[in-house]
C-alpha cells in the first residue's frame, strides 16, 4: 500500500461517527492529505473556559475526595437513614397537634403562611450541580422577609458567605421565642422523612452562599445536610463561617452512629437553653 493510500485509510477510520462537517470538506481534507478532527474534541475555545473549568473542577475535587470516603461506609449511611425514617416519622406524630396551634398562633401575630418554603442546597450531584431542595420551617418573620434582606446586608454580624443578625427587625414577636428554642426548624422532619435531610449533618446552605464557596467550603456538600449538627450545638450565631466548615469537617470524618445520638442530646439541651441564638 502507498503513502497517499494509508493517509486516506486511517482518516476514514478516524472520522467514523462525524456528522457535523460537511461532506465536501471531508473529501477536500482527504484530497489534501488533512484528518478531520471529531467534532466532540474536549478543548476549551478560549482562555477564560479553560481557567472557568480549571476553577470548577479544582473547586470540587476536595468535596469528591470526602464524598467518596463517605460514600464506602454502607452499614453506617444504611443504619442512619433507617433512623432518620424512624425518628422523624415519631416526632411528626406527637408535634402534630402542638404544630398546628402554633400554626393559627403564627398567623395570629402576623398575616401570612404560618410554614415558610425556602430553597437550600443538599449534597452536591453527580454532575458537579449542586442539589436543590424546598426546606420547610415555621414563619419566624414578617411576610416577604426575603425582599428586605438587601437593605440589611450592611448590617450583617458574620463574616463570609452566610448572614446572621442578632436584632433582626424582620423576625415576629412569636418568632423571637421559636428562633431562640429551635422551634422554627421542627417542620424538617418532612424533609428529614423525605430523604432531603438527615437528622444529623451540615447545615443546608442557600444557593447564592454556594456560589461563593471555595474548595475549602465545598467540603460541606459532600453528604446529606442535617436538621441540627455540630454547629448547632457549637455556639450557632456565637461562630463565624470559617469556625462552621471546620465543626462540619470535623463531623464528616469523625461521624459515627455514637457521634450522631451524641449531638442530637446536645441539641435537645440547646433547644432548652437557647444558647447561641441570634
């Protein structure tokens, strides 16, 4: 076989499944003596997509890291959501009749739903999005609280991608006394029972805190957030951003099926006590 033989030969070969390039361009690149590339080539078209990806994938290598260390613990991940089910599903039972006074309570003191929806961000996904979830609380503040936010963002007590004001003029009178005892939080147990949350884990941040993560703080994404957690029972607004990655770091190294009866009795003496509350 001659030179000019062999070129055609392996371009046909390598072309196989191209679809996108014009057929005479195909025939004047053998003519030429050129390989067509395949259409499907993964480059980066320009500078800024090549660092944008870079960023991207460095920014969750650290999270894929823990999430496959996570991910080989099967008895304890299977033990803990056969708890979850378990607990969430008692706790619904007896708060049912006491949630639904608070209800008409809540809608009494201010008008509005007395539940609250917001979307939150669960373990990151296969494909590198994070996972978004409607988490459910009691309304602790007045209607379209969300919409004054921007106006409060100067006045904002923690450093890094998250807010908390200690004298929020945004928060209900009644809200004031479910803020501090937890009580606001007790609707994620549906959450808890649907699969969108645990028990115990890191608290679900808010998509636009996400965006601002580092690799570092990615970190936190890499197993199913939790109803309460080390920072709950750390100090809560008494912690600033950097202080909650490292409690929840801690946690996902250390977590244990001991560790998570552990915080969940230390939750229940916060949820008495109010301390840390904003």
């Amino acid at each position: 076989m001659n030179s000019d033989a062999m070129v055609v030969d392996a371009g046909a070969r390598f072309s196989e499944g191209v679809s996108a390039v014009p057929e005479d361009g195909m025939a004047a690149g053998r003519e030429d003596g050129v390989v067509a590339a395949p259409v499907h080539t993964p480059v980066a078209g320009t500078r800024s997509a090549a660092e944008d990806g870079e960023r991207s994938v460095r920014r969750l290598s650290l999270m894929r890291s823990a999430e496959a260390y996570d991910r080989e613990r099967l008895g304890y991940r299977v033990a803990k959501r056969a708890f979850d089910i378990a607990f969430s599903a008692a706790v619904i039972a007896v708060g049912l009749v006491p949630g639904a006074i608070l209800c008409a309570a809540i809608a009494i003191d201010s008008p509005g739903c007395p539940l609250y929806g917001q979307r939150r961000v669960g373990r990151m996904g296969a494909d590198g999005r994070p996972r978004e979830f409607t988490m459910w609380k009691f309304r602790s503040m007045v209607k379209d609280a969300d919409k004054m936010k921007d106006a409060l963002l100067a006045e904002n007590e923690v450093e890094g991608p998250m807010f908390k004001m200690r004298d929020d003029p945004r928060v209900t009178r009644i809200g004031r006394f479910i803020r501090r005892h937890s009580i606001d939080e007790f609707p994620q147990f549906v959450n808890v029972l649907l699969g969108d949350m645990s028990v115990v884990g890191p608290r679900p941040p808010l998509p636009r805190e996400v965006e601002q993560y580092d690799e570092w703080a990615m970190q936190r994404l890499a197993v199913k957030p939790g109803l309460t957690g080390p920072w709950q029972v750390g100090g809560r607004s008494d912690v600033d951003f950097d202080d909650m990655v490292r409690l929840d770091l801690g946690y996902i190294a250390r977590r244990s099926v001991a560790m998570d009866l552990k915080i969940i009795l230390q939750t229940i003496a916060v949820v008495f006590t109010g301390k840390g509350t904003a």
